[in-house]
C-alpha cells in the first residue's frame, strides 16, 4: 500500500476542535500520547443564556500526535508513506504525483485509490463527487482561565448555520466557529470570532491571547455517492462530516477501516466492484444518522430567524432532535450525533 501525504509533517497544520468520543480510543491501539485530557460532557448556551447539558464522555487530544500515531501504524503494517508529495492529476490509468524540491514527476499505477484527501478533494473531482455544501470555520488556540470538563457549544444569531464552541484542553482550549454567509449576516467571519473571543475573555473563561491561527472548511452533506470504477472517497473527501455537529474523526476512523478492508479484497481479487459494498457497509451504519442531520439543518437554516425554536429539533443536545419523523441512529456507540 502507497500512502502520498502532501505534508512534509503528517497532522499539521492541525484544522480540527480535536474532541473524539469516548469509545474511538479502543480502535485506535496502544498508542495514547495524544490525549490531553478527559471531557464528561457538552454544554450549550443559547441566545437567551439557557444552558442544555448532554452526557458525551471522550477525550481532547492533540491531533497532530493522533494522526501521527495512525500513520506509525500503517507503516508498521507495511504501508509506504510518501511526505511532501502531490498528487496532480490521473492520465491513462495512474496517478502522477510531484515530490517538494523535486524535479519531474512520478507515476503509481494502483489497483485502488482512496481518496482521503480532505473536504476540498482532488480524488472527488475526478469522479464527480465533491462536497457542495462547505461551511467555512476558525479558530484560535488561547490560554484556559480555568481547568474545564464540559466543551463548550454557543448559539448566536451571528453564527448563521452554525455555532461557536469553546473546547478546553488542559491549560489551554480550542476557540472557534463555523459560519455561513446569508440572512443578511456577511460580516467577516474573523471578526465575528474576535468578538466572541472577547466576550469569553469578558466572562472570565479564557484569554484573548491567541497562541495560534487556524481555519479550513467542514462539508455539510447529504448521502451521496462515493465509489467509481477503482476509486473510493473517505472521511471529509466523502462529506461524511455530520452536517450538524461538524464531528468527523470517528467516522474518518471507521470509515477508513472499512475502506482498507474493502479496498484490499478488491485488490487481492482484482474485483474493484466489491468498492461498491465499502459504501453499503458505510450507509448501513451512517447513512440514517447523515442524512437526518442534513435535513435537520436544512430546517435549523431556513428557521434561523427563530433560532430559539429551531434548536429544540435541530440540535442534538434536545431529545426532540432524535423523535419522528425523521431515521434513527443505527450507530449509537461511537456517539456519531456528537463526536
């Protein structure tokens, strides 16, 4: 197996609030280095100030150690990392890939690609499957007041399709929001998150002290399709983002567990339409849990201008979230609504 990385450091920069569920850790391996530290539970705070808390227990971790720790264990189970290396384009049935301070370019004939390439994804292109529905987000990495077991979700009518989070990590915590231009809201979102940052400062929670930067997209989809041909989408490549809550690391995790599975079967057997049953697996487990969040937000979209209201069946803090109409969550145990 060939692993083409185009960071010359695997997980950074990192661009993820870094909470993965509880249960995550057992599929992981000995490796625990990058946890940080252990949260109870989520809090959200309203418009009005009302707090809903929900039982969630996980861990904050570093990413990047985490990444890196995944990425140990595929080399020690023979895969081939390539760093600092991109990949351009497909041409006559390989992909041509381009080494940093390297002249030329290379070509790997594979069997089966897997495009895990994050939610902006070359691999997706190629077979028209790309993510539609992008939130933009930000955040800030700053000093922790106090020490904190609950992260933190915040609802502002400013947040348009989306929310501020306030997630502790020891000394320090993850501040940051996603945000959707519309509603009349187009202030840039950098400002709006200097804003909320005061107003935590102001609170006694944090410090406007940014230690570093940091901003990407989080997909926001609907079920689509994801195998074509020898290529299969994973993780953020595939949307399988939760349109809601924006968790993604516990899908990316079982979800590239599958796609490794398959994916070696389809090559062993030269059958690259066993690809096909990587996505039926996914959907047996996720596809309800997706596809209820993306209509919830549809919802919580439109009714944003009674954001109070919207949130009591939009959200996944309200029991009302989870009751008909609407699909049950198949996949309980990995806290696929909150991860």
């Amino acid at each position: 197996m060939l692993l083409v990385e185009c960071r010359e450091t695997i997980g950074l920069p990192v661009r993820c609030a870094e909470f993965i569920p509880a249960p995550l850790l057992g599929e992981i391996g000995p490796a625990r280095d990058f946890v940080v530290q252990a949260v109870r539970g989520m809090r959200t705070i309203l418009p009005d100030g009302g707090i809903a808390v929900m039982r969630s227990p996980g861990f904050m971790i570093r990413r990047d150690l985490f990444d890196q720790a995944l990425a140990r264990a595929a080399e020690e189970a023979g895969a081939r990392i390539l760093r600092a290396t991109r990949v351009l384009r497909r041409e006559e049935g390989e992909v041509v890939v381009r080494k940093r301070g390297e002249p030329g370019e290379g070509r790997v004939r594979a069997t089966v690609i897997i495009g895990a390439d994050g939610p902006r994804s070359t691999v997706g292109r190629w077979i028209g499957s790309e993510n539609r529905n992008l939130i933009p987000a930000v955040q800030w990495r700053v000093p922790l007041c106090l020490p904190a077991e609950f992260t933190e979700v915040y609802f502002q009518p400013a947040f348009y399709g989306g929310y501020g989070w306030l997630f502790p990590a020891g000394r320090e915590a993850n501040v940051g929001l996603g945000r959707k231009k519309g509603k009349g809201r187009d202030e840039p979102i950098r400002t709006v998150l200097e804003r909320f940052v005061s107003e935590l400062a102001e609170q006694g929670k944090i410090k406007a002290e940014p230690i570093r930067a940091t901003a990407g997209w989080i997909p926001a989809e609907p079920v689509r399709r994801v195998t074509e041909g020898n290529v299969l989408l994973v993780g953020d490549a595939a949307g399988h983002t939760h349109p809601i809550t924006g968790a993604g690391v516990a899908q990316a995790v079982l979800g590239g567990r599958m796609a490794g599975s398959w994916a070696a079967r389809a090559a062993e057997t030269g059958d690259t339409s066993l690809l096909g049953s990587c996505e039926e697996e996914w959907r047996d487990l996720f596809g309800n849990v997706q596809q209820r969040a993306f209509e919830r937000r549809l919802f919580l979209e439109e009714n944003w201008d009674r954001l109070e209201t919207a949130l009591k069946t939009s959200w996944v803090a309200f029991r009302e979230y989870y009751a008909d109409p609407g699909p049950q969550c198949h996949c309980p145990r990995y806290g696929a609504e909150t991860g």
